[in-house]
C-alpha cells in the first residue's frame, strides 16, 4: 500500500515534466516539441480516457471554455476547408489553433494531477530554468537562428512572456518576509529582461510594456510584501539606470518619446488595419483563408493613401481570424479569450491560486497589450506557453473543487 502514493506522485511529476518541456522547447524551434508530446500523449492517455477526467471536463468552469474552444477550431476547419488555397501550417491556420486547444486541454489534465503547492514549486523551477536557457541563446542568438530567435519580434514576445511569467509566480508567492530572500532570483532576469528591452530589441513598445506588466502586478499581488519587492526592484533598475547613464553611453529618453518614433512605430501598421477592416467586409462570413492576407493586400495596396509597404498579416492578434476565417470564428475567438481572463481573475480570489493565476497574468499581459500591434502573440511558437499554461491553471482550479466533491484523484 505504502507503493500507491509514490508511484502516483511519481506518475504526477513525470507527466507535469513531459508537459512543461512540450511548452517550452518549441522556443528553440517548433519540430522539437513532438518527443515531448508523445511522450506526454502516453503518460495521459490512460487518465484521459477515465470517467474522473471527463468529469473534470464537465466541470462549470471549464464547459463555456471548452465550448467556445470547439466552435472556434470547427469554424476554422470550415474556413480551411472552404478555401483549398488555405495554409493550415500560417499563424492563422488550422495546425497552430489545433495546437493551441491540444496544450490546453493536456494542460488541464497536468494541472488537475498535481498538487497546488506541487505545482508551484516545479513552475519556478521551469520558469527559472527557461529564462536561463532563454538568456544564454540570446547573448550568442547570431549563431542560433532556430525558433524564436530567427526573429526578433518573436524573440522580443517571448522574452517579455517569461520574463511575466517568471515574476508572477514569485511575487504571487510571497506570503511573509522571509519570503523577501527568494525573490533575489529574480533581479538577473528582470535586469535582463529591461537590458534586452533597450538595447537589443528592437520593438519601440517593448521597455514600456515591461513598466506596464510591474504597474499592473503591483494593482494584482496579493500582500504589502510583494508591493515592497516590486518598488524595490523599481529603485534598483533607476539606480543601475543612473549609473549606467553616468559612466556609459547616455540613453536619448527625447527619441524614444519623440514624434519622429511614433510615426515610425505606425507608419505601416495603420495601413494593414484598414485593409483587414476591407477584406472583413468583403468576405464577412467566410475569411479570406489561413496565409491568404498578403496576396490580397497586393491587390488594396494601390488603394492606401501614403508609403507603400507590403505586409504579410494584419499585425494585429484581435483582427487575424475575422480577417482568415470570418466573422464568426473572429467572435468566437474574442470570446474564447474573454473566457480565460475570466479563469484567471477568479483565480486571484483564492489565495492558493494566485501564484498561478499572476503567473498567466504575466504571459498573458504581453500576448493582449503586444497583440494590438503584432500577431507574434499568436505564433506558433507561443501558442503552447500561452495555452498550456493557461490549461495548467484551469486544471488546477478545477481540481480543487473536484476534490470537495468527491472526485478520484487521478492516477
């Protein structure tokens, strides 16, 4: 008897393993993951195929969601299948929203499986571990252009994305003041993290996006000592600023707020919205296909006043699937992330939650705010950090409640 609970907690860390590395090594290049994810698919099989996991999947929380997300991938296999030219392997194509509802549906059954507290702890472990090999690629990415590093706006998103993740769960984690020393972890990765934003990005948002997400945290942590650390930090980052200013190249703060840097930051984009807003109104119901928007932005380019530039997306995460798929799939998918910011707020109400809930607050905050001006978000290489962490904490939650009502836990 004494064996069960070590093989079932064993059985919890290896398939919570599998999983965390199934998100992670598609950074490196998105062909990587499938080792882990077959790995993963045999380790969860079993349970998935169990009456206690369906149940978890009836729960009240996870129904609209998983609803939404079905609707949304049939009307997209509708689109794909409508438009023989579709490109089912583009950011907006079939593969990448399969994936998405894939890593969110295993990471439900990985989060259901393991422990609150558990889970936590190997989090940190992973977001620690991530943002190290995310660190050390990035200062030789010139000889490794695989994955995200084969694009800085790609970089950029998912530097951003760790880097949220990784002071989420920290910060939503301290409960008492000796908690302070922990998060001394933290301070080589934000320096990084604003090091990057300045002097190796090349996305004007990029260093506002990351004042924002601490703003945003200090609204959301859950005690006066987290508040501490992030203002902390803040006071660390302006000295190291002040004297990086004083005894290096002065950084030109006029440029960055100039004029000239805001035409430049819109100078295409708004171009690429209103030939979506067209190409919506002309194809309402059925999208133009997955891949499809630069052939017909061709066609609308000698229609827009000003520079001529050719663009091969919307640049925008909100209008890509009205845009490939119609009007239809663009609502369902808008609902769908309405949905999981529901999950994830009503998580930051329970306290054992909110680790995890400001965790994906973290990702999630760059996916929304970066995605009104980029598709990156949407990317098939961020589709499984975005989605499967999301899962991780949907499962979690439902755990929780299925545990008061009597559910098996799951072997």
């Amino acid at each position: 008897m004494n064996g069960l609970p070590k093989k079932i907690e064993e059985n919890e860390i290896q398939a919570l393993v599998f999983f965390l590395c199934s998100v992670f090594a598609p950074l490196w290049g998105v062909g990587y993951v499938l080792p882990f994810l077959l790995g993963l698919v045999f380790i969860l099989l079993k349970n998935f195929l169990q009456e206690e996991t369906w149940r978890i999947f009836r729960a009240k929380k996870l129904v609209p969601v998983l609803i939404v997300f079905l609707l949304f991938l049939v009307l997209v296999l509708f689109s794909s299948l409508y438009h023989a030219e579709s490109k089912w392997g583009s950011t907006d194509g079939l593969w990448v929203v399969l994936s998405a509802f894939i890593f969110f549906v295993f990471g439900v059954v990985a989060g259901a499986g393991t422990g609150t507290k558990k889970l936590i702890f190997y989090l940190k472990l992973y977001f620690c571990f991530a943002s190290a090999l995310v660190l050390l690629t990035t200062i030789s990415f010139q000889s490794f252009q695989g994955g995200v590093w084969g694009n800085m706006n790609d970089l950029t998103t998912a530097v951003l994305m760790i880097s949220g993740a990784l002071c989420g769960i920290f910060l939503g984690d301290i409960r008492e003041t000796s908690d302070f020393c922990v998060t001394v972890f933290l301070l080589p990765f934000i320096a990084f993290a604003f090091y990057f934003s300045v002097k190796i990005s090349s996305s004007d948002a990029a260093l506002l996006l990351l004042v924002g997400l601490f703003f945003f945290l200090s609204i959301l942590v859950p005690c006066r000592h987290a508040f501490a650390v992030i203002w902390v930090f803040f006071l660390l980052i302006i000295c190291t600023g002040i004297a990086f200013m004083v005894f290096g190249e002065p950084f030109n703060f006029k440029s960055l707020l100039s004029t000239q840097r805001l035409e430049s930051f819109l100078s295409f984009r708004p171009h690429g919205w209103l030939a979506s807003l067209s190409m919506i109104r002309e194809n309402l119901w059925t999208g133009i296909g997955s891949g499809l928007y630069k052939e017909f932005y061709e066609v609308l380019l000698p229609l827009l006043p000003g520079k001529k530039t050719v663009l091969s997306h919307s640049h925008c995460m909100y209008l890509v699937h009205f845009v490939a798929h119609g009007a239809a799939a663009g609502i369902a998918y808008i609902t769908l992330l309405a949905l999981n910011l529901r999950l994830v707020f009503n998580s930051l109400k329970d306290p054992e939650l909110e680790p995890l809930g400001l965790m994906v607050v973290g990702i999630w905050f760059f996916a929304l705010t970066y995605g009104l001006v980029e598709l990156t978000p949407a990317s098939r290489e961020m589709v499984p950090l975005l989605w499967g962490t999301s899962g991780l904490l949907a499962g979690n939650s439902v755990r929780g409640k299925a545990e008061c009502i009597g559910i098996k836990r799951l072997i």
